[in-house]
C-alpha cells in the first residue's frame, strides 16, 4: 500500500474535523441533479485535473458508505460529540491502515486510483459486502470505454427466444442494463403484466400506482431493485440510458432518491420473491439470474415454484387463463389491466414505508 502515496501509512496521529462536523442526511448524499444523476462526472475531471463541484464515482461511494456505516458496530462510542452519521473519516483511515490525508483526498476526487490492496482494505473497513468490494474495485480501475458512441442495446438471440417459448411453465424475463423487460416468455408476461411499467422494473417498483400491492414485501423489494441497477450499470454512469431513469424516477419518487443516494450494491442472482397478482392471487416463486453470453449487458431471470405448492397452482392457474395470448412472440407485452380479480374479501392496504409509498 505504500506505492500508493508516501503518506499512505498505517499510524493516524491527525484527526480531520473540519470534514466531519456537518451532519450527512439523506439529503446530503443525495445526487447532484445538473451531474450526478447517474454518477458521471463532468468532461475535464476524467483527465485527473480537479473540477470545481466535480466528484468522481469512487469519491461519491466512498462518503455514502462511510455514512452508512455504523460505530457501535465497531466497538468505537459514539459519543456526545459525534455529529456525524457513520463512521469519520479518520476512523475509516486507521480501519483501514491508510493515512487521514490520503483518505480525505481519495473522498474529495483528487485520488482516484487506489491500490487493488487498498480497496480491499476500504472494503473491510466500511463492512462492505463481496459484490459492493467487487464495485469498488471498478471504481478504482475502470476499463476503458470509447466515449463517442453510445452502447448499442444488446440484441437477444432468437434461439435463446424460442427456448425461452418452449417453457410453458416456467416464468422467464429478459433484463437489460437498466432492468427494463426487452423480452419474456408467455408465462414470465402473464406475470408481470397488467401494470402502468410492466416492461421496466425500475418505474414498476417505484412509479407504478400498484407497486405495493404486487409486492407485499415492497420495501426489501425496492433496495434490491436499486442495488441491482448500480451492480447492472457497473462504471458506465455515463450511459444515457441510465441518466434518462435515475433522473426521472429520481424526481418522482422519494424512495428511489434515498436508496440510490445510499450506493448499495447487490448482483441479481438467486433468491426468492412474494408476489400479489391480480388473477393468481399471492405467490412465492424462486428465481435464478443467468447471464446471456451471447448479448453481453442481457440477464435472463427464470422463476419457479415449489413442486406441489399453492404456488405452483397459482403459476397453473395463470398460464390456463393466459393460454394462447402472443404464444408467438416472446417480445410482446399485454397491457391490458385484467377485469376481474378471483379475491373475495377486501385486503388490507400495505404500510407504507419510510417513504411513503411511491410517487
């Protein structure tokens, strides 16, 4: 760790109070609206000249973790003068064996390549867990990208569609980058449709009227949604694509401004998922996420239900009802809402979250 900096060294005998005597807020980590929206960084400061107002993405990561991390669950007291949420800068220095000048320059962008041996060190002193480590390296040693052309959106392959097709009972969805739905099979459409976004998880979980309805566990629902963009987008902040939905879910919806304020990062690969559908009634269905290695960008999310389960009859029940409806094409959404709904008896409305509920 010392080629990073000559005073990258293990003692810390300065503290740094003028950083860390303003309170961080929500508010305060929140993204710069003109810039930050999906943590770019304005042209000159990639060049490593200091821009004023200009704040790297590793720079931005390193403050909201450091916020959100908490000193009791280091054995360090609080304090009556501890005006700050989370950690000091000082105390994530000597955590993490650097100097508190080499860490304040790393948070104020003017240190933007830390050493692989470094970031693994950041990583045990914010508590960070493997896929947030595995961001912070990233971060650090960004790949090159060409700049002068936006990303072209990945195409999936027809043979990968017509698989998809050949399982009748088996929900599957296509998700790109920013976690909008390109394709899905008849079953994986008939799950999620009925909705104002039911082609985009982002502005369903956050902007859709139904959202905490579908989901009856909306609020973990919602940080994995947002966890699993920033692992999605990776270092390409700049896309436009994903400055187009930070920016507009941001404005609407005080959930989303929060969570991506607080820079979690959670890969998309296994877990299981409650759902409230309008005609199948509630279901809890497993899901795997697999990487398409013919379309690089492209994940495809395959659900399942316990063999014998009120679940599986509920996926039966949906794929009867939906049977016959675009068996053909696998990139075709219904948007019609269903004019029916098989409940009886009135649910209770879910509790809004911290929040409230989406915009």
């Amino acid at each position: 760790m010392q080629s990073d900096t000559a005073s990258a060294t293990a003692s810390v005998t300065a503290s740094d109070p003028a950083s860390d005597t303003v309170p961080v807020t929500a508010s305060a980590m929140a993204p710069d609206p003109a810039s930050a929206m999906a943590d770019g960084t304005p042209s000159g400061a990639a060049s490593g000249a200091v821009v004023p107002g200009a704040v790297s993405a590793l720079a931005r990561f390193l403050r909201a973790r450091r916020a959100l991390r908490r000193p009791e669950e280091l054995g360090v007291p609080a304090g009556a003068r501890r005006r700050v949420a989370g950690l000091r800068r000082e105390e994530v220095a000597r955590l993490a064996g650097v100097s508190t000048d080499y860490y304040v320059r790393l948070e104020q962008g003017r240190e933007r390549h830390p050493s692989a041996q470094v970031v693994d060190a950041l990583g045990r002193a914010l508590g960070l867990e493997p896929d947030a480590v595995a961001h912070l390296h990233r971060l650090a040693r960004p790949a090159p990208r060409d700049r002068r052309t936006p990303a072209a959106q990945p195409e999936t392959d027809p043979g990968l569609l017509h698989m998809m097709a050949a399982w009748p009972h088996t929900p599957a969805v296509i998700l790109d980058h920013c976690l909008a739905v390109p394709a899905a099979n008849a079953l994986g459409r008939a799950l999620f449709a009925g909705h104002t976004h039911s082609d985009d998880l982002v502005r369903l979980v956050f902007l859709d009227p139904d959202a905490e309805d579908f989901y009856p566990d909306w609020e973990q629902v919602a940080a994995d949604t947002v966890a699993g963009l920033r692992d999605s987008a990776g270092t390409a902040l700049d896309d436009a694509r994903l400055g187009e939905v930070v920016a507009e879910v941001s404005a609407r919806s005080a959930a989303f401004r929060e969570l991506w304020a607080r820079h979690e990062v959670r890969r998309k690969t296994r877990g299981s998922k409650r759902f409230r559908h309008p005609l199948a009634g509630e279901l809890t269905l497993h899901y795997e996420s697999l990487t398409v290695n013919s379309a690089p960008g492209l994940q495809l999310v395959v659900y399942r239900a316990d063999p014998g389960s009120p679940a599986e009859e509920a996926l039966a029940l949906l794929g009867s009802l939906t049977a016959g409806d675009d068996e053909d094409d696998t990139s075709a959404w219904t948007r019609a809402r269903p004019h029916t709904r098989p409940h009886t008896r009135p649910r209770p409305r879910s509790r809004p979250g911290p929040w409230g509920r989406p915009a």
